[in-house]
C-alpha cells in the first residue's frame, strides 16, 4: 500500500508583497508554510499608501514587461481568490489611467503607442488617445487638450492588501510570526535589507533601497482612473482617499523620516489637480523600497546556499508583479521548474 504523499514544509522569510503572496500560493499548493517577519506584516516598503498597478508603455517589448503584462492580467482573479478566502478587502479595481499629453510630438507618439498596445496586449486592454473635455471632473490638465487613457492600470491599497493576504492565509492555518527556526526551502522576501545581506555574503552590490515619501489626502472620487502627471502618481482609493507618490531618495539619514520633500509632494499635486486643493492631509508615509542592480525583481536560487532562495526588488512595482511572481516562485520551489526570466535571475543583479 503506497503511502500518502507527505507536503513539503516551506519557510517564507519576510511578510512583505512578495513574501505574502509567494505563501499564499503555496498554501493553496498544499504546503505546509510558515511566514517569519520580525516585525510584522506589511511592516515595510508594503505598507505604504500608493497602490498604482501601472504598466510600461507597450514598446520596445521585453521579458519584464511581458511578465509584467501577465502579472497585472492575473491580478483581478487572484485578489478576488484571497479575499474570497480570508474576507478581507484589498481595495483592488482595474480603473485605468490617465496622462496628459503636452504637445504635437508627444501627441504623435501617445498615437504610435496605440498599435502597440493592440499587438502587444493582445486585446486584453486598451491605450488610447482622448479629448481631455471627455474624461470628467478626476482629470488633469493637458496642454495639448488630449489625454493618454489605458484601461490596463489597476490599483489596490497596498495595507489593505497586506492584511488581507494575511487573512487568507490565517483561514488555511498559517500565522505570521515574528522568529521560528527554519524549517524545509526557505525564501527570503526580506526588502532592502536583505539585498545588503545578499551583497554582503557575493562581495558585491546587488541592490540597495531606495527611499520613498508618499501622502493620502480625504478627497472621495469614486471608481475614477487615477492619474499620472509631473512624475506623480495620484491614485483614488476606495476608502475615500487620493494617494500621492512618490519620492525617490538614494541617500536618506532615516528610513522612516517625513520632511519637506512630502509637503512638496502633495504641493505639486494640488497644482496639476486643482479638485484636490480643499482636501485635507489624512497620513503621511515614508519607508525604503527594496531595488535590484538589474531594476528587475531579483528571483531564484541564494547562490551557494542549497535550499535557500531570493525573491526581492520589488521596488516600484512589487504590488503588480506579485501574482506571477508568487506563481513562479512556487513552481520553482515545489516542482523544480524554472520559468524566471533572464534578466530576472540573481545572477542578473551580479
């Protein structure tokens, strides 16, 4: 009589984006998992206030982009699964973007972009050119009077999307708990600080953190696109606020320290959203997001450590890329199939 298949007992360290949804996909594979954060779930560069889930503009096509387009058409069905599971609520909704054109040579561009799309997303999602009077009260202005839409961009509230993760996982059985030996495979999703321990023990820099200064603002625009403008992201959420972001600092005294350069944030907000001139501050968050040589997630095998691997360098758009990262990582982990892109491999970064 054959004896029943035993789980394979796998360690995720770090409860950040990825470290939450590579368990989470694991468990659904029947692992037996256990998530060690010492200091607690979203607790990083994941608990921040902005949630753009925005794609690269559809040319020049590369591995990361195409990654990235599975990623964000994954998203909706896999947010729906964990909070379906768990009861919380992301605060996910695919509502597009809008982006103002400044003149006839951007214009023309914005129009090359349109074939792009189509070719590359597949009819998947559109990007389109429009009259700026057609998009309605949430919109900026455009000094060409026409705007980019894509109906590709989501966005989701990146603490909600923590804690329902979490909530998923706490229904299959799996707690986040701040110290455990390790047990079985080990994934390190640990953000910046663990690309300095990887950088540490290779001798060479494969990434750093970056800080980043973000702001909400109590301003309810409803089910509208969110904004890209003068650098800015300006997301509305569903919980009635706009989030703002973000700064990029290469150089910071804090990790966590709020200054002038948040006030010139939302500043600058203001000034190409009037609508939002009368909203009050509601929060305000600073943190460092955890970015790879390569610029790319950083997926794969720990080099020289058997049975250890990496899943870091989200920085920027660890929210979008975290379903198909979870889904490779866990095929990697579990099956031994290896679909990391190249330039997406540790070695990458190297």
């Amino acid at each position: 009589m054959a004896m029943p298949e035993i789980a394979p007992d796998i360690t995720v360290r770090g409860a950040g984006i990825f470290g939450l949804s590579i368990a989470w996909v694991l468990t659904r594979r029947g692992a037996r998992v256990q998530v060690v954060d010492p200091h607690g779930a979203g607790s990083g560069s994941s608990g921040g206030l902005v949630g753009a889930l925005a794609p690269h503009v559809p040319e020049n096509w590369n591995d990361k982009k195409a990654f990235q387009l599975d990623s964000l058409l994954m998203a909706e069905a896999f947010w729906t699964d964990v909070q379906a599971a768990g009861g919380g609520d992301p605060g996910y909704a695919r509502t597009g973007r809008l982006q103002p054109i400044a003149d006839d040579h951007g214009l023309a561009l914005a129009l090359a972009r349109t074939k792009g799309a189509r070719d590359l997303w597949q009819g998947h999602a559109v990007w389109e050119v429009i009259r700026a009077k057609e998009a309605g009260d949430f919109a900026p202005y455009s000094p060409s009077g026409y705007l980019i839409r894509d109906t590709l961009t989501a966005r989701m509230h990146p603490r909600q999307a923590c804690a329902a993760l979490v909530a998923a996982l706490q229904a299959k059985g799996v707690e986040v708990v701040p110290e455990a030996p390790d047990r079985g495979s080990v994934i390190w999703a640990t953000g910046w600080r663990g690309l300095l321990e990887v950088s540490e023990q290779v001798g060479k820099s494969i990434g750093a953190g970056i800080k980043g200064q973000s702001a909400a603002l109590a301003h309810d625009a409803g089910p509208v696109p969110q904004v890209f403008v003068d650098g800015l992201h300006i997301i509305p959420h569903a919980n009635g606020t706009v989030a703002i972001g973000s700064t990029s600092e290469r150089e910071f005294d804090t990790p966590d320290g709020l200054d002038g350069q948040c006030d010139d944030l939302i500043a600058r907000a203001v000034a190409a959203m009037p609508v939002l001139a009368e909203a009050s501050v509601v929060d305000r968050w600073a943190g460092v997001r955890p970015r790879a040589r390569s610029r790319a997630p950083m997926l794969g095998a720990w080099p020289g450590r058997d049975g250890h691997f990496i899943a870091n360098g989200g920085f920027k758009i660890g929210f979008g890329m975290a379903p198909k990262v979870a889904e490779v990582m866990a095929d990697l982990v579990l099956d031994g199939n290896d679909g990391i892109p190249e330039g997406f491999r540790v070695e990458a970064s190297m």
